[in-house]
C-alpha cells in the first residue's frame, strides 16, 4: 500500500487564484486547491463581442505567421512541462507519466500545427466551359467554442486550439468545472506568448469558467460558427440540439465502448500487456479505455489467468508515489457510478473480480478502487453503455465474425483492435466489412492515439474527428470559385439564355 504523499504546492510562477465561484478539489485526497470565478452573461457576451472584433483582424494575418504563433506557445509549454503535468496530477489525478504526456501532447499537436498552416491546401477542378476554370479554397470560419471534460484537461483544448488559430479562427474555451485550475494555467501560458506577438489581437483566446449554463450559452450563440464539445453522449444530443436549431456546426467526441478481440495466434505476452493498460491506464477515464473484451475459446482460460495476475500486481494509490499505476477516479459520482454497475453486471450473473474500494493512507478521502474484471457469457444491458471507471467485460468468441459483431454490437463506435498474427484477420477487421469504429488498431490496445491520425468515432460517439490528417477543414469553409478569363459567357450544362442589351 502506498504511504502518504504530501500534495505539493502549485508553482507560484502561474498565479493560481484561491477564492472564486467554483472551487477545485484534488481527487487525490479531496482536499481544496483553489479556486476560480464563474463568468456572468455579461462578461461571456463580452468575450464573444471581443473575440468576432479578434477575427476581423487574424483572419487577414498570413497562415504561415499564425503558425509562428502557435510553434512559440508549444515552446513555451515545453518551458512550463513540469510545472504543467504537476497540475494534472493534482486536479485530474493522473499519475505523472500519463500526466507528462498529456503535456507532450500540446507540445506535439502545436508542431503539427505550425506544419499545416503552410499546406491549408484546395483544389484546381476542370470546368467543363471553355476558358474557365474552377477552384476549391478554404477559408477561416470565424470564432470556436471549445468545450473539453475532465479526463483531458490540456490536451483536447490543444487539439482545437492549434488548429483553430492556425486556420485563421479566434476561440473561446469552456474547461470541465473539475479542471478549471488546469485549464486557468495553459491559459495563461498562451496569454504571455501572444502578448509577445504584434499581430495577436485581443480576445483571440478566452477562457469563460462555468458549469453546464456557459456550455448552453455556447451552443445557443449563433456568433461561434462551431463548437467543439468533448464529454457524455447526453451532453453531445444537448450540444447537437443547439447547435443545429441555429444552423451551426457542431464537432462532437462523445461515450466510447471500446473492444478488443484476441484471436487464436494473437501474441499472449503482447495482449495481456495491451489490455492492462488500455482496461486499468488512467483508472478507467479515457474515451479510449478498453472496456470489452472477447477471447478466443483458445486463448480464454491462459489470458484471463494472466490478466487476473497483472490486475493483483497494479499498484494503486496516490499519484504521487512514483509507484502507483492506477490514481483515483475523480470523485464520489465516478465511484457510486461503478459500483451500481457491478451489482448489476452480478445481478445478471457476472463473475467479478476486484472492483472494491481501496484505502490509500493519507488519501481517506480520494476514491480509488482496485479494477475490475467482468466475466460474462453473453453481453448484458450494462456492458452496453460506458461506465468511466475500470470495469472489463470479458466474453468468449469462437469465429472472427462472431467477435466483429460483438464489437460492433453497442451504439458507441470510437476505438478497436484486434490481437493476431492471421493477416486475413487483420484484413477483415480492418476492411468495410470489419470493425465499425473511427479507430481500429491491430496488435495494440485501443487506448490512447497520436496526433498525426484523425481522432474521433462513429454512431453515439459523435462523428467528429480532431487532431491530424484532415481534420483542420472542420475550422475552415469551404469555398468554390470559377473564374472566367474569356470574353463570352457560356452556361454550364448547356443552358441557352441569350439576351439583347
């Protein structure tokens, strides 16, 4: 058992507020860390006010300087790593590896970033009239509402961020209400590099501090052309709701209900490997997180019999101590949250393993569990929805249809993979016929992703994709021009509309 960890103080360098509205509780022991003020509608209209007059002005700077911009805030974040995954830590209660690189992460999108803004690329397209020709461009949007949860305090804002200024686009970012201290000091990180930087006008990032009426006020704006929300499936239909009503566009990273399959020559050390970070990494708090797994008839009774031993040998407590692997779960809620499923998994006849409560000296008032693993026949109604916390479902397969089904049998659809050395398993999997999930990973686990892929799922998780690939031209419109250099007017088509003047 871990001993007791004294939480350090914040770095004194990023100017924490103590008082305020909403008040931060680390979910390490429960204590208070600090706290921020809630914006009110007048300072939130006040924001969006400056952030429209913002894009008046960033939309004319050049692509390639906005890009400047955006490569001197990931040094500075690089400057600040420590002191930044410090904060995670604290407030989101990751352990530090996970915690530095969720930092790296910034890092890292924010260099993919000042790349893209010199290759904001369109079309050339052949007009079928004589003398002209056609082209695709894209454009800035205009200014983004960010809303991002808990579980990613930094990294998801970065992923809009970065692309949103790189792309020509002002944005206005509304943290989860149990990270406002975490979001309070990237914020301020920004702050100083455009204050450095002429063409940054003001109101070019804002931070507004709230609960779930800031969330509203953004949706409903019909000044924020997109919103970016990362969170529940409820809090997604609410924000789509809104967000459509207006005619806006909404870009959503909803609930994963994540699979893994382990097929008959699937590597048994990678696999158990694999699925012990992916299950337990995080305690159970990524959209990513494996939550279901399906094992060959083959493979079922050595893998469980491994996972159970790595499961009894994860160091649990504070994410403090240097050797712990699974940190707390966030609050009371997250814990009430699993233990309701795993009196229902039993309830249904599921065969648990772990799940209970574990006391962490000095932490009495931190909620961390031991994870769980749920054995099942069949899938039952609460391996359907996504329980953020560390439970397993685990069912036997006997044909690699059977478990593509099964992967695809739940309305979730962000991450897969599939544990073999069949190439034709891994072609199917990984065909249209396979794997209905915007992610689908072969010999790794489903959690986690880089930031060079595009991230993001299908049916109840969203549709949305952040990060890499194409993902910038969900910041930017799209606009076809056709240009004339003839002096005649034909119609496309073949349409005749001749006129005397």
């Amino acid at each position: 058992m871990n001993a007791a960890v004294r939480l350090p103080a914040f770095p004194l360098a990023l100017g924490l507020p103590a008082e305020g509205d909403l008040e931060s509780r680390s979910p390490i022991d429960g204590r208070a860390l600090g706290a921020v003020r809630v914006a009110s509608r007048a300072e939130y209209d006040a924001t969006v006010e400056r952030a429209v007059r913002a894009f008046a002005a960033w939309r004319a700077v050049p692509a390639p300087r906005r890009g400047e911009l955006v490569r001197r805030f990931g040094n500075a974040v690089r400057v600040h790593k420590d002191a930044l995954a410090d904060l995670i830590t604290l407030e989101a209660g990751k352990i530090r590896s996970e915690a530095l690189g969720e930092v790296q992460e910034v890092v890292d999108i924010c260099d993919f970033a000042v790349g893209l803004s010199r290759q904001l690329h369109g079309l050339t397209i052949v007009s079928e009239r004589p003398r002209h020709h056609m082209l695709e461009r894209w454009h800035p949007l205009g200014p983004v509402g960010v809303i991002t949860a808990f579980n990613f305090p930094m990294a998801v804002w970065a992923w809009n961020s970065a692309l949103a200024l790189v792309c020509g686009d002002p944005v206005i970012w509304k943290p989860s209400e149990k990270t406002p201290l975490t979001a309070l000091a990237l914020h301020r990180v920004f702050e100083e590099v455009a204050r450095e930087f002429p063409e940054a006008p003001e109101g070019l990032s804002a931070l507004v501090q709230g609960g779930r009426e800031v969330g509203e006020w953004l949706a409903a704006d019909a000044r924020l052309p997109l919103i970016s929300a990362t969170g529940s499936t409820r809090m997604g239909r609410e924000v789509a709701t809104k967000v459509a009503a207006r005619f806006g566009r909404s870009l959503l990273e909803l609930g994963g209900n994540n699979a893994m399959i382990v097929a008959p020559t699937a590597d048994e050390d990678l696999a158990v490997r694999a699925i012990t970070f992916a299950a337990a990494g995080t305690a159970g708090q990524r959209c990513t997180t494996l939550r279901r797994l399906y094992l060959h008839g083959s493979k079922r009774e050595r893998v469980l019999g491994r996972l159970k031993r790595a499961y009894a040998s994860l160091e649990v407590g504070s994410p403090l101590d240097p050797a712990t692997l699974v940190g707390p779960l966030v609050d009371r809620a997250a814990y009430e949250a699993m233990q309701q499923a795993l009196e229902s998994a039993r309830a249904a006849g599921g065969r648990v393993t772990g799940g209970e409560r574990v006391t962490v000296p000095g932490c009495e008032q931190g909620f961390y569990v031991r994870p769980a693993i749920v054995e099942l026949d069949a899938p039952i109604e609460c391996s359907q929805h996504e329980t953020f916390a560390p439970i397993l479902y685990v069912f036997p397969y006997e044909t690699i249809e059977a478990a593509i089904a099964g992967n695809n049998g739940v309305a979730q659809g962000l991450s897969s993979s599939l544990i073999t050395q069949d190439l034709g398993e891994a072609e199917l999997f990984l065909s249209g016929e396979g794997s209905d999930c915007g992610i689908a990973n072969v010999n790794i686990g489903p959690s986690g992703a880089e930031i060079g892929g595009a991230f993001g799922g299908e049916k109840e998780t969203g549709g949305g994709r952040e990060s890499g690939s194409d993902a910038w031209k969900a910041y930017m419109r799209r606009q076809t021009q056709t240009v004339n250099y003839s002096s005649s007017l034909p119609l496309a088509q073949g349409v005749k509309f001749d006129v005397d003047g």
